[in-house]
C-alpha cells in the first residue's frame, strides 16, 4: 500500500478512530486500526479508517492519492500521537511485505512494525431492513436531552443505554433511566421503517462517539438496525454499535399524569440557587429541598459541619405550600441540557415523582424521583 | 411470679391492603390483594377482608390467589405509604405511652401499666387508642389487652377486624386450654405436626406434659411452650428495639441432598426474608446462611459487604454461599433445615434517593 493523504484530514481522523480503541487494551489486537484502500470513486481515490472493540466500531472513509492499492493494520495510540505533531500539508504512508510501515511527512520518516491484516477483525457495514433519517441537529439533541439519565453502572443492563422506539403517532421516542430520573423525547424524523423490530437499545458508549464527531456527519444521519445491531451513517462516517440485549421496562407508568402543582421558574435562576445552596453539601447524594410558597421558591441546604446555605427567588406559583427533596445533581443535569428561559415543574407530593419539561416545547420532558430527607 | 402489667398489642386490619383501599376509593368493598405479580412468580403481601372471603391469603402465591378469586384486584405494595402512616399510628401511641416495641409496620406492643394520662383501665386505653387510630386515619385496628405480651397477641387475633379483647389472669386459663398448639408464636408446619404425632392439638394436651419432657423433645422452645400454656410470659416490651437481624428458615418434609432442590428452597426463603426486610423498610450488609444437616448438626456461613444487600446481591450470594457448603465443605450430606438471615443494619441514612422501580414497583 502506498498513499498520500492531507495530513488535518488524516488528524481529525485518527482522533474519532482512536476514541473507539479499547481502552482497557485486555485484547490487544483490539489497540489497532486498520487502513484500507478503497475502489476509485469517480477519480477520486478513497481510503477507508476502521477500529472495532468488538461492542463499537468506526468505520471513516477518506480521500488519498493511491499509488498503490492494499491495506494494514498497525497500533493506532502510536500513530495517533506521532501523526498529532506533523506540520506538514501532506503525509504518507506506505507499507512493505516485511509488515514495515513507513510514515512521512515533510522531513519526518517513521519506521512502525505492523500486524497482519487477516488477524484483525474488521468491522462491515451490514444492509440492515430497518432505517430511520434523522437531522443531525436533532440526533445531537436526542442523545443530549436523553444520555445523561442513562444508567452508568452495571445494576442493570437494560438501563445502561437510550431506548429508541416508535410512537402511535409516528415519531420515534427517546428514553433514557437510571431509576432516579427519565428522559424522553419525541422526535419527528425525516423517514422511519421500524418493521419488525419496534425497539432498540444503543448503548451509552456508542451514543457518546457518536454525540462527539456529529458535526462531521453532515446535514441527515442514516439510521438502519436489526435486533443486534445499529448503524449510524453520515457523510464520511459510520458507526456500527452492538445493541444492548434485553427488554427497556415500560417507562408509561413512570410518568405522572396527575401532578396538579405547577410552577413555572426561571431556569437560570434555579441553575445559580442551586450551585449556591448544594455548595455545602458533604452527601454524596447533594440533597436540596425546594420550598413552594405562594410567588416564591426557596432553597435549603441541609445543616452540615462545614455550615448551612439557603436562597429564594420569585416564581410562577400559587397552590398551597409545599416541600420536596431533590438530588441536586439530578435536577442541574436537567436543567443544563434544557434551553428555554422558562422550565415548568409538576408536583404532586413529596414521595411521588416530578415534571420538568419546556413549557413552550413538548417534545421533551424528564421525570424525577424525589429524595426523602430527614432534616 | 404474678404478672400485674397492662399489656396492649395492636394489630393494623388487612394494613396494606385497607390503606389501599383508603386510597383507591374504587377498590373499597372488593377484594382486592397487595403483592406481586403471578407472572413474575409473586406472592400475596396483604389482603382485604373481602378477599379473604375467597381463601386468599398473606404469603400465598398470587396465582394461587386468582385462582380462588379470579375477580381479584391486584396492586403493587407502596412500602413508603405505608410507612407514612405506621408513622402516623405511632404518633398516638405516644400520647399514651413511651414503652412501644414495634413488631413490623402493622403490629405493636404497649404497655401501659403506667401510662401518660394516668388511666387504670387497660381496657379504656385501648378503647381511646383504637378510636384515635379511626379518627386520624380512618383505619381501623384490632386490639388485644392482657398481662403480658403473648397473650395481648393472641387476644388481638381474637375478635378481628375492628376487634377488641381482653384477658383477665382470671380468665387466662380457661381460654387458652382449648387454643390450638398452631397459634402459639413459634409453633410452625413442623412443630405442629410434631406435636400432633404426641396427640397434643390444643394447649390442654400441653399441660398434661411436664418440662423434663419438653425439654426432652423440643429442646429450648420445650420450655417456651411450657410456660405459654400455662400463660407465662415474662418478656418485657422493648421500646424501639433496634432490629439486629431478620432471618427465615425452613425445616424440609424430608431431607434434601439434590442441589436444584436446595437453590430452589433458597429462592423462595430469600423471596420471603425480602418481604419482610420491606415490612421493615431496610436491609442490611451482613448475609447469614444457616444449615442444619440429618444428624442435627448445624452450621452458619457468613458473608459481609461493605454496602446493604439488595435484591441480586442477596440471591446471588445466599446461592454462592450455598453451593460453597454443599458442593465443597459438606459434599452429599443430607440436609433437614435451611436459613437465611440479614444482619448488621448500621443507621438508616438520613436522604435516601426513591427509585421508580423499587419505589413504584413498576417492573424493570
């Protein structure tokens, strides 16, 4: 193999590539990558990046001068870290029979041992019956507003990802929970073939790679899926994802339908309130209590050695008094990926779960569990 | 030794199931049962008197229950509710006295030889405590007054559901000689049948047997049955006895030595040790497995985490610990009793975050 390649395109690359690679190196024919010449495009010569660590994989094809067609497969941290440095505009890189990789950019040649192609397993991408088109505006949203309510420890595996299904009316549905909180959202798409599979779950990791480089991907996101597997295509990139095995439990119940309390506040308001007042805390659970009065929520902190903090501002509210216990964590992740000045919040009582959703948008809304606090 | 105290017991009717029923105003006059599903292989926590008309009962698997009631409602327990107003109920009993040792959620003792408004009788008492309960709550109880606390217990079964009975030492012994064995606490399947082999069914057949021979046969709780029958109970009520362990065991009908039989067991004890960790709202970091072989000898095996068992851990390493003693240290030797307990609570913090799915018990 023999390429020439722009040595910014071959970066940026490398960075979505090695961010696949298996961290926890317990295989190591998985710290590899492989590179592979493409069939000429309409002249244009393309050469294809791939990494798996079984779970995911990346599959980005790029453009390159082809001298000579062929492929290799060769340490990808190594790589990454000498390629970072090169200043010159192009690079090549061109391999022997002896397994040598030679690595040039402008004055710099490397000289790297690589591993025989064959032994590599090299990810493909599959024709799968199941697909949706999405933007990837609203993909970047979807994963945003749900992600962070996903289950990041093992307890249970159907929580550790985003359920992605199909609406009664036609809209997919992303829903993530760890059993402290929900988040969905209802997201019309551009195109949707669900068929026979009417649910999956993505993983928290794949959804996560996918999040970073979405702005590669070009204006719409291919989607296609079976029950093991889906493939995220858009522009120069693909991922493959193994989907998580197992059913999501009905989060239908989860949702209150009945929380008559309501209060409209300021969502930067309550974001500062509630830095101040968990800025004391030594739980680990951050626990802070919202006291409702008529036009008014208040904030308190529990007591703790290293002291007390409490504050207060206007709101939008005028039902009876009332107390409840959030993790403050919880309630700021929420608030983050929210956008809108405004939030609305629906109680019904300090042991049953709360609304929060964007009074002026309804695609999105979370659910979360209150604490019960003794102070 | 004369027993002169004033001991109330204090029994919630059908709790669960009756707060239930308070709160779901269109379950009121059906039966209706507090557990777990059937296809989930759940058992019934509660049910209302309604549908203990058809024979459903507490502990029974719930697709037992509908097949004796099809037309039964189910609902999954609420255990922080419930708690709610066990909290509730406690408070009025603290008007009258600080002596309560709670037993679960539902259950109480009191004495109330000497109580805070200054009342003789026992009986009135109860009376007032039983209409406050009713007042403030709109449930109704059932109440057993007697000298001691095995006594105000079974009293409290007596006249249920809104009951209230009294034993006087006078009376003591005429009702208990014809109280079948069964209701003494701590007579189980076994103890029972047992005793029926020694033609003794009710409590009179047990007078007829003196204490060496209890011994003989029972061991320690031979004792125990002496002094019930014949009224004794010295045991005072502890206030707010902090729980040290809850365990459950079971003495098989024959003696099992196939693995798939004791895991099976296994399974259903810890199903049942879960449910009354929840009756008590906490768990704790200590697993104790108990193994009583042919030959009556009996071993414990025990397991510590740094953090509260719960429901996987908890089956996961009873099953561990099991397989342990079977396989390696005890390979092939009949077993006749198998335990398993809980311990080492530690506090019960003071935030605990609710989850959908234990909280709710929306299945995950």
């Amino acid at each position: 193999m023999d390429i020439l390649i722009n040595t910014e395109i071959l970066i940026s690359t490398l960075q979505n590539v090695i961010s696949v690679i298996d961290k926890s190196y317990s295989k190591p024919i998985l710290s590899n990558f492989m590179i592979k010449t493409l069939e000429n495009e309409g002249g244009q010569g393309m050469v294809e990046f791939s990494a798996t660590d079984y779970e995911l994989s990346i599959i980005e094809r790029i453009p390159a001068e082809i001298t000579t067609s062929g492929s290799i497969c060769i340490n990808a941290k190594r790589v990454f870290d000498i390629a970072r440095e090169f200043q010159a505009k192009e690079t090549r890189i061109l391999s022997t029979e002896q397994l040598w990789v030679h690595i040039s950019c402008g004055a710099s040649e490397l000289r790297l041992p690589s591993v025989e192609v064959g032994l590599y397993p090299q990810p493909n991408i599959e024709e799968l019956k199941q697909n949706l088109k999405i933007s990837t505006v609203d993909l970047a949203q979807c994963i945003d507003m749900t992600l962070f309510a996903s289950q990041t420890n093992e307890a249970r595996r159907n929580l550790m990802g985003v359920a992605l299904s199909i609406t009664d009316e036609q809209k997919t549905r992303w829903q993530a929970t760890d059993g402290h909180r929900l988040a969905q959202v209802i997201q019309p798409v551009e195109e949707m073939n669900f068929g026979e599979v009417p649910e999956i779950i993505l993983p928290r990791k794949a959804l996560m790679e996918i999040r970073k480089v979405c702005e590669l991907m070009g204006e719409i996101v291919d989607i296609t899926f079976d029950e093991r597997v889906a493939q995220f295509s858009g522009n120069r990139i693909h991922f493959k994802t193994r989907l998580i095995e197992g059913k999501f439990p009905n989060c239908d119940p989860i949702i209150p339908k009945d929380n008559e309390r309501k209060s409209t506040i300021h969502r930067e308001n309550l974001i500062h309130s509630l830095r101040i007042v968990s800025a004391i805390s030594t739980d680990k659970l951050r626990p802070v209590k919202l006291n409702l009065q008529s036009g008014l929520l208040k904030l308190e902190s529990e007591k703790t050695e290293f002291g007390e903090a409490s504050d207060e501002f206007e709101v939008n509210y005028d039902g009876e008094p009332f107390e409840i216990g959030f993790n403050t964590r919880y309630l700021l992740d929420v608030l983050n990926v929210m956008k809108s000045d405004e939030i609305l919040m629906e109680f019904k009582s300090p042991m049953s779960p709360s609304v929060i959703r964007d009074p002026n948008n309804d695609i999105f809304l979370s659910v979360l569990m209150p604490l019960r606090t003794e102070w | 030794m004369s027993d002169s105290r004033k001991i109330i017991h204090i029994d919630m009717d059908a709790f669960y199931a009756s707060v239930e029923q308070l709160d779901q105003p269109q379950f009121r006059g059906k039966p209706l049962a507090v557990g777990g599903p059937s296809e989930k292989r759940g058992v019934i926590a509660a049910a209302s008197y309604e549908a203990r008309k058809f024979g459903v009962r507490s502990a029974m698997p719930t697709a037992e229950a509908f097949r004796r009631c099809p037309e039964l409602n189910l609902v999954s327990p609420r255990f922080p509710r419930y708690r709610e107003i066990s909290e509730q109920v406690h408070g009025i009993f603290r008007c009258y006295t600080d002596l309560i040792e709670p037993v679960a959620l539902d259950e109480a003792w009191l004495d109330v030889s000497a109580n805070l408004i200054r009342e003789p009788s026992g009986t009135r008492v109860a009376e007032r405590i039983k209409s406050e309960i009713l007042e403030q709550t709109a449930l109704t109880c059932s109440a057993g007054v007697s000298y001691n606390k095995f006594l105000a217990k079974i009293a409290s079964e007596e006249n249920k559901p809104d009951g209230l009975f009294v034993i006087t030492p006078e009376q003591a012994s005429a009702f208990l000689k014809v109280l079948p064995v069964r209701k003494i606490p701590g007579v189980g399947r076994v103890t029972e049948e047992k005793l029926r082999d020694f033609g003794i069914e009710i409590t009179e057949d047990l007078l007829k047997k003196d204490a060496e021979w209890l011994n003989q046969h029972f061991g320690k709780f031979g004792m125990v049955l002496f002094q019930r029958a014949r009224g004794i109970d010295h045991r005072p009520v502890e206030p707010e006895r902090e729980t040290k362990s809850v365990s459950v065991e079971t003495t098989f009908d024959r003696n099992l030595t196939n693995l798939e039989e004791l895991d099976l067991e296994l399974q259903n004890l810890t199903e049942k040790l879960l449910q009354r960790l929840d009756r008590n709202g906490i768990c704790g970091s200590t697993l104790t497995l108990k193994l009583k072989f042919a030959d009556f000898e009996q071993i414990t095996r025990s397991e510590s985490r740094s953090l509260p068992f719960d429901r996987s851990s908890l089956l996961e390493t009873g099953k561990r610990k099991l397989h342990q003693c079977c396989s390696r240290e005890y390979p092939g030797r009949p077993i006749r009793l198998l335990g398993i307990g809980i311990s080492n609570f530690g506090k019960p913090p003071r935030v605990v975050q609710l989850d959908f799915f234990e909280d709710l018990k929306i299945p995950v």
